[in-house]
C-alpha cells in the first residue's frame, strides 16, 4: 500500500499513535482488535446482477457483480466461472492513477478472491447451464472510490455482500431466475503490526506506521481458507498465531452483526 | 486449492504418490554462479522444479520516482518460462507472477541490509524453466543464495518451504498432484536464524491445529534446505579462497 505518498505522516500525528498504542489504545480512540464503523448498502446498482456500496470508516468501495454465461475453464466442466477485479480509483486517493491494475491492486484483489474461492461461497456446481460447455461466469468488479486504509476488509465485505444479493439471469437461458447459491460466509480480517502491537482494520496512517500485514479469511467453520502476510516488515510465528485468533473472534462478530 | 477427485494421495502404506513420508522434502541441489554475466546467480532443482535466479545491483534505482532516500529497493521479478508447464503458458507476466514477485520483493528485503544503499535497486530475476509445485518458495530459497553469492551484505538467508493438506492429512513440501488434487496449500518463507516469517500465503481448508502441525513440519524442514543452501555458499567462497591463494 501506499507509504507516505500523499505528504509525509505529520511527526505529531506519528507520535501520538505510537504513544497511544504503548497505553493499549488507537491514535483514533479505536481498541486494538476493533473495526471502525461498517456500512453495507446492498442493490446500491440495481442495473448489475448484485452489488454493494461499503464504508469502512472513511474507505468506500462499490462491488458490482455481472453474471454472464460462457465457456468453463477445461480443467474444470462442471463448475461455473468466478473472477474478481479491483480498481484503485484515482478519485479514491492522491497518488492513485487510472491505467491497468498495478501489483497492489492485483494482490487485493487475488487475497479477496481466494477468500471467497477457497470458503466455497457460491457452489460453483450449481452454475452449470451445459456441462463443458456453457456455464455462468461471475464477474465481480470493485471500484475503491475513498482510500483510507484496509483495502482487503472492505472488498471481502463488498464481494460478499454483492454476491449474496445477485440473481443469475437464468430467464435468459430459458429457465428462471434464481439467486446464486450461498454456502458459506467467509470474513476476512487485517491486520498490521505498529512496533510490537498488532492491530486490525488499519487506518491510512497506521497502515504508514506499520512494518507488515496479515490477512487471515476464516469460514463459519472456524476454519482457515485463505491467507496472506504482505510488506516488507516481518511477524513472529507467536504473532502469526495471534493473528488467527483475533480474526477468529473478530470475524464472528462482523458476520453476525453485518453479513447475515 | 485443486478440484475434488478419487486419486488416492497417500497409500495404505503412509506413504505418497512419489513414495515420500509426510515430513520428507524432495530432493533439492543448489548450485551458485552458474551464468556469467550478472552480479550473482543461483540454480535450484527441487523435485522436478528447475529455477534460475540472477542478481543484478546495488544499482542506481529506476525510474526514480522509485527511490527510496533511506534504503535500497528490492525488484523481484518472478517469471514462468512458455515451456515450463504442461499446456503452453503466454509469456510475460500474468495476474498470479505479479502477486509472486511482490511478496517475494517483500520477504527477500527483510534478509538484505537494504540502509546500507539508499536510492539503490537491487533487481532478482527468478526464471522458471521447469514448474513441478512450490516454484514462489524454490525461487525464493535460490534467490537468497544468488544474492548472497553477489557479495550484497545480508542478515539472514531466506528460506522458503510450503506444507499442505491431502487427503486429510498435513505434509510437507507438496509435489505436482498433490497441489492439484490436496485441500490446502501453505508456502512460508522464514529466516533462517531469527524464524521469523517473511513470506506466507495460505488457500485451502485447514483448522488451527492443522496449521499448527503445518509450521513445526515447515520450521523442522528449514534447517535442512538452509544447510543446502550453506553447502552451495560455502563451496564457492572456498574455492574463492584457494584461487587466491589460501589454504
């Protein structure tokens, strides 16, 4: 993610998040394993198949998802298709430029998309119109409008909560239309590490602060299903394992009170 | 993680479908400066992968919008040969070796001194001649050593190794069938000294307690595949030091 691209993170400011983070709290008031305030707004376009418009504090992003039938990848016949993109909008932040997608927002959107591949969301196998040779392919678009930090959160929520509210267009393929077939609600969790803390949801500034990242996607299960350490910074394996569980607790609030 | 499917990955015996215990690794063999003309270089065959790594810099950082006042840059560039896979892979970098040069840029400037070359790039070029699973943690194992083997001052070596899940069970180092057909995949890569992480992806279904059992077996296997990689530094400083006229 960006480090200091947009002017460089006031001395003060950097200052008193890490004084705050020594007396166990957040430069915004935050505890260290609390979300800022979440917002979903389902069907916010009701031209795509689903959609959702998701603030995460001050990040914003709209997920949109087209269904379409086509060709199934040959390694797989009988499944649908599923693929997700990210546009780091430059409207969403000073240093974001339009053009293709760069590393970050191909890794953005490679860690969201496993997240929901590898939870088995959507039964894929339901998506079969003709086996070989037509399925539905789900495209899901996210276009980050307002950046300030904690990219992967806000797409997991916005990719989930689109696909919960899409309907595939089976009228079109002369049968009817139907809502994509759910199984499972996957929740990711990041978290970066500020000195020796590790705190989750970051803010644009804590995201300056910090060393290194970690996503952890659990599934209702309790289970892992995806994972990603990013930046240059390192963790401790004790500081992996305290990852898993903060996303764990964590995570199970956030499907309870926003996802289901 | 690969599609559901009938093939047995583990036999009655324990054993998998190469014949290996779950905790054995395949074999690996480094070589370092095999090509000439860069700065370092290394060579890497583990299992059936085939991963050729070359170091080019310290280097003046370009373009310079790039620098960074304080440190060298680290530009991995993870790259699959058109040949080296099964069906035909359109050359040039795709969605998946983007992602796999980041957070191999990531994990290798944790082990490089990186202050000590402020507006500096450090450029590792990891060619993939021959895919046979684990090539982001084959490339990176090899990466460390053909950095080291450039002379660029470092506090660590890098070492990467992956453990999974098949047919129900953790082991270690995944080969080609196994990545396909198994439930979880988890590539780490570690430090070797200090054991921190640098470098971890995960997809797949897998309890805590299974990625706690995938680590130990993760941790335990570092130690040897960094002894290989000594043993490939150590044979050239050695023999660096007999040219010029050591004992």
């Amino acid at each position: 993610m960006p480090r200091d691209e947009a002017g460089v993170l006031s001395e003060i400011k950097r200052d008193y998040i890490i004084k705050k983070l020594k007396e166990g709290k957040r430069g915004d008031g935050r505890g260290l394993d609390e979300f800022r305030e979440i917002s979903i707004q389902t069907n916010f376009v009701p031209r795509a198949a689903g959609s959702a418009f998701v603030k995460l504090g001050r990040t914003k992003i709209v997920a949109g998802v087209k269904i379409e039938s086509g060709e199934p990848f040959p390694d797989t016949p009988n499944q649908g298709v599923l693929t997700t993109n990210v546009e780091l909008l430059p409207m969403a932040f000073p240093t974001f430029e339009s053009g293709p997608p760069n590393e970050n927002s191909i890794e953005i959107a490679r860690v969201v998309d496993r997240g929901i591949r590898e939870s088995k969301m959507i039964d894929l196998e339901k998506l079969v119109i003709e086996p070989a040779k037509k399925v539905y392919i789900v495209f899901v678009d996210i276009n980050v409008i307002d950046y300030d930090g904690n990219l992967i959160d806000a797409c997991t929520m916005g990719v989930l909560s689109a696909l919960k509210s899409a309907i595939v267009p089976g009228s079109k393929e002369g049968g009817k239309d139907f809502t994509l077939p759910i199984r499972n609600l996957p929740v990711s969790v990041t978290m970066v590490k500020i000195g020796d803390e590790i705190v989750v949801d970051p803010s644009v500034e804590e995201e300056q602060l910090s060393s290194a990242r970690v996503t952890v996607t659990i599934s209702e299960d309790g289970h892992l299903r995806a994972m990603q350490k990013g930046d240059a910074g390192s963790f401790t394996l004790d500081e992996i394992r305290k990852a898993i569980k903060i996303s764990s607790d964590t995570g199970k609030l956030i499907r309870e009170k926003y996802l289901q | 993680m690969g599609t559901a499917s009938d093939i047995k990955l583990i036999d009655e015996n324990g054993l998998r479908v190469d014949g290996r215990s779950p905790t054995e690794l395949r074999p690996i063999k480094i070589e370092t400066d095999v090509l000439d003309r860069a700065d370092g270089s290394a060579y890497i065959e583990w299992g059936g992968n085939k991963i050729m790594v070359a170091v080019y810099g310290p280097r003046e950082a370009y373009p310079k919008h790039t620098q960074d006042i304080e440190k060298a840059i680290i530009k991995a560039r993870y790259n699959m040969a058109a040949f080296s896979v099964d069906e035909r892979k359109r050359p040039g970098p795709d969605r998946r070796s983007v992602e796999i040069s980041k957070v191999i840029s990531e994990a290798l400037s944790n082990a490089v001194m990186v202050e000590q070359f402020p507006r500096a790039q450090i450029d590792v070029f990891i060619e993939v001649l021959q895919a046979d699973a684990g090539t982001r943690i084959a490339g990176l194992t090899a990466a460390s050593v053909a950095l080291a083997s450039a002379g660029i001052p470092m506090r660590d070596l890098v070492v990467g190794c992956t453990a999974g899940k098949i047919d129900g069970q953790i082991v270690l180092d995944l080969g080609k069938e196994e990545d396909n057909f198994g439930q979880a995949d988890l590539p780490m890569g570690i430090l070797s000294k200090s054991g921190k992480v640098v470098l971890m992806q995960m997809d797949g279904d897998l309890s805590v307690e299974e990625f706690d059992k995938a680590t130990e077996m993760i941790l335990d296997a570092i130690k040897r595949i960094n002894e290989i990689q000594r043993q490939a530094l150590a044979g050239k400083f050695i023999s660096l030091a007999l040219e010029r006229g050591g004992e």
